[in-house]
C-alpha cells in the first residue's frame, strides 16, 4: 500500500526540524509541493533546500502542483474553503496515483506543525473516503508559529490560572471584545485594529525563524500603526507574509 508522510517543518528555519523529521524526509520517494505562483516562490525554495540538506540515503524526486485559486466571493466563506480543499484533493489524487508506485512513499511538507490550521489532512481524509486510491499516512509534528513567536519575544504562551485561544483574523474581527490571552493567526486584515482602546499588550511577529523576522511587542494602541507599515512593508517587498500575534490583558504575571 502507498505510503504518505506529513512532515511538519517549522516556520522558515532549517535548523528546527526534529530528528523524527529529518528520519522522515530519508524514506519519501516523491515530494508533493503546491505550488502558490512566483510571488510566493520562496515557500517552494526553503522546502526544496530541506530536502537537498537533510536527505542522504535515497534519490527523491520533487513534484511541484499548482494550488487552485480560492473563489473568495463564491457563497459563504465555509463553502469557498470546501470547495478549495476538493480541488486541491483532485490535484494530489492525480499526482499519488502517477507518480508514487504501491509500495511507494510519498511527501507533504507541512509549514509550522501539520496539525495547526492545515488544510493537509482534511484533504487526505477526504481522498480516503473517496476510495479511488488506497494508502496511509503518518503526521510528523513540527515547530509551530505559537511556538516560534513566545519564545522569540521569551514569554510563556500562559500565565498561572489562566487559559490561551487561538483564532483568526475573521474570528477576532467578529469577537474583538472577548480578550484575554488570544493567539490570532491567518490575519490578512490586521484585525487587531477592532480591539483598539482595551488597553491590550500584543507581541507580533512575522517571517519567524528566518533572516527576515520582524518582531514588535508593546501597548497595541501604541504600536499598532508601526505593525500596520511594517507588515505593508514587508508584503511589498517579499511578495508575501506570515505573521501572527498575541493579544494579551496586562497582568502581574506578564513577562
């Protein structure tokens, strides 16, 4: 039977691979990359770069997909987001089926941890529910963005008696009024401007791990702006950006 493996690999970094990771990238024959178009052409190339540092006991070989557009304006946003994960679910069908043989092994190299806001493995369950192709799959874990933001700017992701929530952008524009220690992730829309006015900390980060990391920390009504350039900035520049941020209410046990 086929064989995939979804392998988490950190936020940019190649040092943060795990051992297991590293272990994992030496069994897949086939890589299976979507590609997002030239802009974000430097997502492809930190994943290629992976595999040609740390394989070292097979030949391999890289298949690039192109990613489907998402209809953003089709119906409800559940419903584009469905309909994405189905085109994307025919494209990876295809691609297992002509490229990795029944013994075979295949690849997904997942940015951050797989399991955190990833689409991967709802595709992969969706194709075997399916039925038209038969395999298994293994997540490997990987450094998260959570991670990689608390101890760069080296503050626990909680404080003594309390809990954390992680969201969205989307979702904190609609609940900007229930903070209190909120990890906000997928936010193309610096979201944090709906929470102005509650006298929050955040601790923002983007491009993680990398030579272009960018890190803000302070009073977000304060800084709020500077985020604001800075994350324009460095879209303009790059093409692309992968930010997140926690929203926190002061306290005595704040780093």
């Amino acid at each position: 039977m086929r064989r995939l493996l979804v392998i988490g690999i950190g936020t940019g970094n190649p040092e943060h691979l795990t051992v297991q990771a590293i272990k994992a990238l030496n069994e897949v024959d086939v890589f299976f990359v979507m590609e997002k178009g030239s802009e974000k052409s430097d997502l492809v190339d930190v994943r290629k770069m992976i595999c040609h540092r740390y394989i070292t006991d097979h030949d391999y070989k890289t298949l690039e997909i192109e990613d489907p557009p998402r209809e953003k304006d089709a119906g409800s946003y559940i419903q584009s987001v469905q309909s994405w994960h189905e085109q994307r679910a025919d494209r990876l069908e295809t691609a297992l089926l002509e490229e990795v043989q029944e013994s075979g092994c295949g690849g997904l190299l997942a940015w951050g941890d797989p399991t955190l806001y990833d689409s991967v493995i709802r595709i992969l369950e969706q194709l075997r529910a399916r039925g038209n192709v038969a395999f298994d799959y293994e997540v490997i874990p990987g450094i998260s963005s959570l991670q990689m933001l608390t101890a760069r700017h080296r503050i626990p992701m909680n404080r003594i008696g309390e809990t954390i929530r992680i969201t969205t952008g989307r979702q904190l524009a609609e609940r900007a009024q229930d903070i209190d220690n909120v990890f906000v992730m997928l936010d193309g829309d610096c979201s944090f401007r709906h929470a102005l006015g509650q006298d929050l900390d955040i601790f923002w980060g983007a491009y993680l791990g990398t030579p272009d990391e960018i890190l803000i920390r302070g009073k977000l009504d304060n800084v709020a702006e500077d985020i604001q350039r800075r994350r324009r900035e460095a879209r303009e520049r790059h093409g692309w950006i992968m930010d997140i941020y926690l929203l926190r209410r002061p306290g005595s046990a704040t780093a």
